[in-house]
C-alpha cells in the first residue's frame, strides 16, 4: 500500500497562497509523491488584493493594476498558465509621467519611473529642481560610499544623503515611499530598495553603477522576444490571472474554499511528528500535516500566538497602512485636454492625502472604449489615513476636488468605485531584515509550519508568486527528502 496523500492546508487564496499551491502541485508532480492541498480562503473571492472589476467597456481594477516586467515571476507565471497573449504593454504615446509639486504639474524625466532616468536636464527645465538643487544632485557621483553597514538605513536618510534634500523631497520621495504608501523617514532602503543599497555599495555612487550597469546591458536585439514594456498587465485585467490559476488548481485536484475564515490553530506534536488542526470560524476542523500561512503578517501573528508566541509577537510588529483607490469613468471629450501621460505623483512635502493619480485609458489599451476615459486615484497611506475614516461619497468628492486643483478636470463623472484596503500595505521599516532573520530561525521549532506573503519579502505581485513558489517546492522537496531518508 502506498503512502496515504500528505494534507496541505493553505490559509489565505490571495496571490501568495495560490502560487505556493501550485508549486506543491508541480513539484510533488515532479518527485512523484502525493500531496492533498486545501485553500482556505475568508472572503467570498479568491485574490486577495487583486481584484478586478468590469462594468460594460471598463476594467476597472481595484487593487494592483500591473507588475514589473524586470522581476520576471509574474510574467513566467502568466506564460505557464496560457496567458502569454493576453498580456499588454503601456501605451508607447502618452508615455510621460509627471509630478505635481511646487503649485503645479511638472514632467518627469524618462525612465525616472523605473530608476532609469535618461534625459536628466528635463529636471531642471521642468521646474522640478533650482539650479542649487541640480548641482547637488550631481554631486552624488562624488558622495561618500556609507560604512556604517550594521545601521539599516531609511529611505529617506539614503536618498537626502546621495541626491540632497530639494531632489528627494520634490520627486523621489513619491516614487519610493509611494509604492509602500509609506513614510521614507522610517521605511528601511535595504529592505524596499536592496538594489539602491547593493549599487552604493558596489560602486561607490548610483550614478556610477547605473552607468556602469547600463554599458554592460546587452543591446535590444540580444534580449528575449517580446519586448515587454516595464509594467505590463492582462488585457482583461489581473482578475484573469487569479481565474487562471484557480482552474489550474482546481484540475489538478486542489479545494479551494472560499467563505471560510481560519480562526484557531491547535497543534498535536508526537515524539515523530507535528500535526494541526485548522479550526475554521463555523467550528469545523480540519486535520493537516503542514500548514501555509499566506495570511497579512498580523492575521498570522493571531494564529500562531498559542503555538509560538515569540513568533506571533515579531510578525505583529510588522506595521501595515491603510490606503484606497477610486476610479472615475467620464466621456473622453469632457477630460480629453486635461489628460496626457499615464498620471502623476504627489509628494509628500504637498501635505495631501492624494498619492497619485493614474490616467488609467491612456497609459494601457482597453481600459474604456474610446468614447471614454478611466482615472484611477491613490489616497491614503501612513500618515495619511485620516481620510478614510470619511463615506465613499465624500472619498469621491475630495479626489474630484484634488483633480480640479491639479489637473483642471472639473466636469461629473459617469460613475465611480471606491475600493478600501484596509490595512493593506506591510511597511518594512527599518529593522524589517533582522525581524525577518529572528522569524525564520523561530519558526525553525514549528515543524511542518510555513509563512509566505507580501509581509516579508517583496509585496509587489512578481514578488509575491516568487515567495510563494519558493516556500511551496521547499515544503515538497524536504518531505521528498526525508522520505528518501527513511
Ligand atoms: C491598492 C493596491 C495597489 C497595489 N498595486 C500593485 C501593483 O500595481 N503592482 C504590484 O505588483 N503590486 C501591487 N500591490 C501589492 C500587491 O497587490 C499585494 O502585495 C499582493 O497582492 C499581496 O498578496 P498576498 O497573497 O500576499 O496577500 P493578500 O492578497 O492580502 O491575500 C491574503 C488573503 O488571506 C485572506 N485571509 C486573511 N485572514 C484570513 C483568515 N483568518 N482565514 C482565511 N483567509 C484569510 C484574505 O482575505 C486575503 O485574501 C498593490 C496593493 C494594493 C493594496
């Protein structure tokens, strides 16, 4: 007889957690051994943060609305699951981003986006930054390499130090600390930004090291086919990616549960091994060998508080922030002047509770038929959650205000949706990778445990399925492994 299938529970059918289902699936596929897996999932969805809606013509996504093309795990995720046609880049018109800062919109230099700038002197002529402020940013090149290694420095004191105070506070500060909703005074760089960290430390400046690193990039024709643009995303929306999944999952014999919130974990530990039960909120248990914590770092803290409180106290230390999206449909004649590029950023310095605005149709295809426009709103974040305290209707009415002042866009929209996201964006500050260390090696005494999710080591998407996948194989090959052992 062979070995009975090994029960899996997964907690949590957000990104995180269907990537590591489907890792178990295609490595126990691999090595040949069985394995049952459950997803438990607390809302009526699965998805978690991505979630896409459509209203006639319109995508409207409510939470992530693409992913980097240059961490490449979203996108092999989307070509293994049959998705590869479906995926769109930005649109190459209109493909200038701006900045309202200093009492109005101003352009940002290409490439700024995705840290690649080219066309630097578009700063100073856009009104970005003084000629004082230009002159100091150019003097990174000659700024001293940090040698304070154990010091996790913020994002803030990196950047004011490299590229001066008038350059992070006017344009660097959004892009940063915006991807977090965060505060750059207390987010760590080597936890949200190790590539800025590792260029400083490589080369001495992060002039040098882009230099150096984009003479070293191979020319276009050597890379892969199809060129992709630096954010792509699925004509029908993200939504398809999770449905992809779902079916994947479910055909090779996964249950995904939705509904179902995961309330208590008890644990029965014999001289050999570990097993627990996953008591969901309708009182009924489920038995498993291993368990899958994709949860938000404090929803895990909570579960794992009877079995490791040590654990259970350095995740709900984790700091999260709240945020919202509102989307705002309008006929494309009544916004078609005020519009231009894919949206903008807003520092903090401007002491608003907006964050950013995309112009939704214009920076991807179908995203409103060509009668319409889509603008997508970012409030909220640390700091700035005040707001969300307030009705929808009054979300929407201070965002049309916002774009009024900002961008001249005054007339009614055709609808609107307001997405709240509570507690949605983990915040690694500083401090973020010694938690992360003390975690793994506690977590090293719960057998047959596992945590995954955008609390620790990335949360944007490509991250997400790449911490996923990692934690699903592991758990495989090492049951493979001891069973081989045997
Ligand atoms: C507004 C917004 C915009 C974003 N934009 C982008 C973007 O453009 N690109 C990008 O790459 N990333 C973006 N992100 C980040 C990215 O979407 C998230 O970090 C990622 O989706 C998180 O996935 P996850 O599976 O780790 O967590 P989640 O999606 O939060 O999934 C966790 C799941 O666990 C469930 N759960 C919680 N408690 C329980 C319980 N007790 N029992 C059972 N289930 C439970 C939740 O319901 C949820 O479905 C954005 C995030 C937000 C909020």
């Amino acid at each position: 007889m062979g070995n009975p299938a090994r029960r899996i529970v997964i907690v949590g059918g957000g990104i995180s957690g269907l990537a590591a289902t489907l890792a178990i699936q295609e490595e126990s596929q691999r090595l040949n051994e069985t394995f049952e897996c459950t997803i438990l999932e607390g809302q009526d969805r699965l998805g978690g943060k991505v979630l896409t809606h459509r209203v006639d013509d319109f995508v409207i996504e409510g939470g992530p609305d693409s992913f980097l093309t240059s961490k490449p795990w979203a996108l092999e995720l989307c070509e293994k699951l049959g998705l590869a046609d479906q995926l769109i880049n930005t649109n190459k018109a209109n493909s200038q981003t701006f900045c309202f800062t200093k009492g109005r919109m101003r352009e940002l230099p290409q490439g700024l986006v995705s840290f690649v700038p080219t066309r630097l002197g578009a700063l100073f002529s856009g009104g970005l930054i003084s000629p004082l402020g230009m002159l100091r940013m150019g003097w990174e090149w000659f700024v001293p390499r940090y040698t304070n290694l154990e010091h996790d420095e913020s994002l803030a004191s990196f950047f004011r130090r490299r590229l001066g105070i008038e350059a992070f506070d006017h344009f660097i500060e959004p892009l940063v600390a915006g991807i977090y909703a965060g505060d750059a005074n207390v987010l760590s760089v080597k936890s949200t930004f190790p590539r800025f960290y590792d260029l400083e430390q490589q080369y001495g400046s992060l002039m040098k090291g882009i230099r150096a690193q984009r003479r070293d990039t191979p020319p276009p024709s050597a890379q892969p086919q199809p060129q992709r643009t630096i954010f792509t995303t699925l004509r029908g929306g993200l939504g398809d990616l999770i449905q992809a999944l779902v079916k994947q999952l479910s055909s090779q014999g996964a249950t995904l549960r939705t509904g179902h919130q995961v309330h208590e974990l008890t644990t029965d530990t014999t001289s050999t091994r570990s097993t627990y039960t996953v008591v969901l909120d309708n009182h009924e248990r489920l038995l498993a060998d291993e368990v899958i914590l994709a949860t938000p770092a404090y929803v895990s803290a909570k579960l794992l508080e009877p079995l490791q409180p040590s654990v259970a106290s350095l995740l709900s230390q984790i700091p999260y922030c709240s945020t919202a999206t509102i989307s705002l449909a309008f006929r494309h004649r009544d916004v078609e002047t005020s519009i231009r590029g894919f949206g903008f950023v807003v520092p903090r310095i401007e002491g608003r509770a907006m964050l950013a605005a995309t112009w939704t149709s214009l920076k991807w295809p179908n995203r409103a038929n060509a009668q319409h426009s889509l603008i997508r709103c970012y409030i909220g974040g640390q700091g700035r959650e005040q707001i969300l305290q307030e009705s929808d209707a009054s979300l929407v009415a201070y965002v049309r205000e916002q774009l009024q002042e900002m961008a001249d866009i005054s007339c009614d929209p055709l609808f609107s949706e307001v997405y709240r996201w509570d507690r949605a964006m983990p915040q690694y500050v500083c401090g973020h990778g010694q938690r992360l260390q003390d975690i793994r090696s506690l977590m090293c005494t719960l057998e047959g445990m596992h945590l995954t999710g955008a609390a620790f080591e990335g949360l944007g998407l490509p991250d997400c399925i790449r911490e996923g996948t990692r934690v699903g194989s592991a758990l495989v090959r090492a049951y493979h492994e001891r069973r081989q052992n045997e």
